[in-house]
C-alpha cells in the first residue's frame, strides 16, 4: 500500500520551496523535484488553492510557501491531493458494512482505529520536522 505519486510529488514540491527561500518557477520546482512540468503545474494550482503556496505572476513570478514549515502538516498536503486519510472506503459515511448487516461491524471498527491513528500521526508531523539540516543522513 503506498500513497498515490501526487501526494508523493506535492509533498516534494512544499519541502523544495520551504528549503529554497527564494520565489521559484514551475520549471525551477519541476527539475529540483524530478517531477514533470505539467504535473507540477497541476499540483502547485492545488497547493495555491489551499493556501499552501503563493503564486506571483509577471517576469518575477513564481511561487513560494504560504507558511512557515512548522505551520504545514503531512496531513495539511495530502488532503490536498487524496482527501481526508481513510483506510478503507467502508469508513466513509454513504457506505454500508458489507461484512456486518448489525452496524457493529469489527472489521470496521479496526480499520476505524488505524485510520485514527495514522491521521494523527500525519497531523502531528510538520514540515519542520522533515527538512534535513546539515547533519541530516539519508539511509
């Protein structure tokens, strides 16, 4: 189970622009973050959507983080791209329990718990946690 690439990609493109202070262009992000430039473009409208990114027009245009990394979740971006974190669709609340016709369905409530737990954890981790600093080692 892996998160879908453009959760992946924009996830990129916010550490790219909290690390790069400057104001960058589409094509800047796209070749820092090995993603194409139309799906960078794709994205970054999102992440400006959102209130996650600025967009400036003109010869010095381009676009910068709309807050600081602390104040940008993992969660913050990937709903942005996929919604609310759900493990399984039997959560969502049109959707009946096709394992428990009782509405005590166990299935469900695990799947509840995991979810909770894992969108919490997304919640709680910020972008300032994930910016590698000097002594920063990839493993």
């Amino acid at each position: 189970m892996h998160i879908t690439l453009e959760s992946d990609y924009a996830i990129r493109i916010i550490l790219f622009l909290l690390q790069h202070k400057d104001r960058a262009d589409a094509k800047k992000i796209s070749e820092n973050t090995g993603v194409t430039l139309r799906f960078s473009l794709k994205i970054l409208r999102k992440l400006v959507g959102a209130g996650l990114v600025r967009s400036y027009k003109g010869a010095t245009g381009g676009y910068e983080a709309a807050r600081e990394p602390e104040e940008i979740s993992l969660a913050d971006v990937m709903e942005v791209t996929e919604g609310t974190y759900c493990l399984s669709r039997c959560l969502e609340a049109t959707a009946s329990c096709a394992h428990d016709g009782t509405g005590c369905c166990k299935v469900r409530q695990v799947f509840g718990e995991i979810s909770d737990t894992v969108r919490k954890k997304l919640e709680q981790t910020t972008f300032d946690q994930l910016i590698c600093s000097d002594q920063c080692t990839h493993s």
